[in-house]
C-alpha cells in the first residue's frame, strides 16, 4: 500500500513536471509573436510581467513576476516586502509583458491607493497561505490589489490548486480580465 502511494505521488510530480514545461514552452512562443509596446502608452494600473532569475526560476509558467505601474514607477511585491520603484530602475535587462484591465478611473483609483498604502508590507513566504493582509508575494499582491477596484484575477479554485493554492504570474498573465498589449518597448 504504501509502495502505491508512493509511486502514485512521484508519477503525479514527473506528469507536473512535464506539464508545466510544455505549457512554459507554448507561453514562450506566444510572447514570440507579441508586438513592442511604448513606455509612453503605459497607464496607471497596467501589469508588468517578467521572467526573472534565481529564485523566480522555481516558480511555474514563463513568467515568473508581476506588479503594477502607475506614475512613472511601479509597484510590487518582492522578497524585500512590497517596494515602489522608478520604471526606468525596474526596466534594466528585462523583457516584459503589458497587460491591461478595463476598469473605470474611480476603481482604479481604489486600487492604486491600497497598493501604495501597503508600500513595505513583508513579503509572504508562505504562498498557499494567502488570505491576509500584510504579506504578500507578487501575484498574489496583484490579484488583492485589484479586488478593491471590483475585478477578481484569481484563477479558479481547480485551476489554482495545482500550484497547492498559490497564485502564479502565469495565472494572471493567462486570465480572462487581462488583455495583453505586448512587449514593452525601451
């Protein structure tokens, strides 16, 4: 019995495994087609998308970070808390993806202003634990950030709980409510 299960797990990683590096290559093809988007034609609460390195390497699907611009910067949640940065800093060596969510000014408002409000909020190391509010990993920023404007970007509870509950770029990146523009353009 305990053979079984034993087996029955590592078979269901390695098939993890195997899907989640056919889905990244078919994402990574896709953004192969995306046209250049222009700094100029960013707007306060788009998302930025990112494939970063080291640590984001673990995390599944081809991008591996989000955050929001607003005002010339942008605002995210890292492993050092919830930060705002200059776009121009943030921009160094990265290819990145702009995705867009119809939402009125007034809702936007809202959801810039809970974003700011957490500036330095701690970073949640606990991915599947995500109901709180004050700790946050990238995505999961995002997706609470946008629940104050009236847009839920939460995947489903099936869909999500291949990744153990967590919230990835890749889910919000791929959800019905964001409209990809392309890739931003230096």
């Amino acid at each position: 019995m305990l053979v079984s299960i034993i087996i029955f797990i590592i078979v269901g990683l390695v098939l993890f495994i195997v899907v989640d590096i056919v889905f990244t290559y078919l994402k990574k093809r896709q953004i192969e087609n995306l046209n250049d988007f222009g700094i100029r034609q960013l707007k306060k609460g788009d998302l930025l998308f990112s494939r970063e390195m080291g640590f984001n390497r673990m995390i599944p699907g081809y991008w591996s970070h989000s955050r929001i611009y607003f005002s010339g910067k942008v605002i995210e949640a890292t492993t050092m808390g919830v930060k705002i940065t200059p776009l121009r800093k943030f921009l160094r060596n990265r290819k990145v993806a702009v995705g867009r969510v119809e939402i009125n000014q007034k809702n936007m408002r809202k959801i810039i202003d809970w974003a700011v409000a957490r500036n330095n909020k701690n970073y949640n190391w606990l991915f599947f634990l995500n109901n709180h509010d004050d700790k946050f990993y990238c995505s999961e920023f995002v997706c609470n950030a946008f629940r104050q404007g009236g847009v839920d970007l939460k995947p489903s509870f099936i869909y999500v709980i291949r990744y153990a509950l967590a919230i990835v770029p890749q889910d919000v990146y791929g959800h019905k409510h964001v409209k990809i523009l392309g890739m931003l353009k230096r």
